[in-house]
C-alpha cells in the first residue's frame, strides 16, 4: 500500500473547524487568514454560531438601510426581534461582543446598523432592548445623528460618545415606536 498524499487544498467547517486538508499560500493574505481561523477556531460552537448569525444579520440590516424605506426596516426588525425558540439563549454581553466582532468586518456598519442588529438579537434570546435615535448640533462638527441600544438602563451599543449631548428623536422598543415627546412626559 502507498502512503497517502499531502492535502492539497483547504476547508474548515464553519461549526465545527475540523481541518479536512491544509493549504494556503504563503502570503501577507494567506497569514491573516490563517491567523483569523485559527481565532475563529478557538471560539465554543455557541460563540461560533452567534458570530455567524450576526454576521449575516449585521450585513442584512446594512443592505435593508441601503434599499428599502425605514419605516418598512421598523418593521421587519420588530418582526424578526420576536424571542425565538431554538437553542439556548446568549446573554447580552455575547450578542455585543457578536455584534460588534460583525461590524468590523462589514462595510459601513454605521452605529444605527449595529443598533438594529442588536435589538434583533436582543429580542431573539429573550432580552429587552430599545434603539434609541438622538440628534446633537455641534458649532464644530455640525449636525449629527446617533443611535444606541438600551437594555434595563444600561448602554449596550454605542455608548463610547457622550449621550447627553443628543436629543432624544426616536426609541424603538421592538414592537412598537415612541417619539421623543412622550418620553419626555
């Protein structure tokens, strides 16, 4: 009998990184890749699975924002922000660091596509979570818009500028859509 050939190509199971063959060009490419499976490898099926999940979701709100009106991305992230039944809930702290794990790698992920993506998932693993929508006038930066997520009180995304700086224009709650004015009350 002869002994069986090297590998000669690549590919890893998404969920369950199990190396089939080995090979890929040495280059700056090849090693960032290596290095970025290997990273990916490492994480629990559970983690490698909510990276995945938002990966696509995080893409999908951003192409959504990009083609169709806002009122319509309302609705359908209230829709698909409905507690789910399947696996076992992440907690909040794993569906940020999911989210914003996504958001490095997807094109102009802006704050307000972080925001509804984390809601979503919020929702989907059983967590309460508004989007909260302020605008802030600045003498040197000009107009600005930001967007955030809340849950119990506490920032969850985009909270690293200062938000008292922003009036509060609009929060979305999951289901249903406050205006500033009746939170002011």
């Amino acid at each position: 009998m002869s002994e069986p050939s090297e590998p000669s190509e690549l590919y890893i199971d998404p969920f369950s990184c199990d190396p089939m063959t080995y090979r890929l060009e040495s280059t700056v490419w090849g090693v960032m890749i290596i290095g970025k499976l290997r990273t990916y490898c490492r994480l629990s099926r559970r983690e490698r699975r909510l990276a995945m999940k938002s990966m696509l979701l995080v893409a999908l709100v951003r192409l959504g924002l990009w083609l169709i009106p806002f009122r319509t991305i309302q609705r359908v992230c209230a829709y698909f922000g409905r507690p789910g039944g399947s696996g076992s809930a992440a907690g909040t702290r794993e569906i940020v660091w999911a989210v914003r794990l996504a958001s490095r790698y997807v094109p102009r992920s802006t704050c307000l596509v972080q925001a509804l993506a984390a809601q979503i998932l919020l929702g989907r693993h059983g967590h309460a979570g508004q989007v909260h929508i302020g605008v802030a006038l600045d003498e040197k930066l000009g107009f600005r818009a930001h967007a955030w997520v809340e849950s119990e009180g506490e920032v969850l995304i985009g909270g690293s500028e200062e938000l008292d700086g922003y009036a509060p224009m609009l929060v979305l709650d999951g289901s249903t859509r406050q205006s500033a004015g009746s939170l002011r009350e």
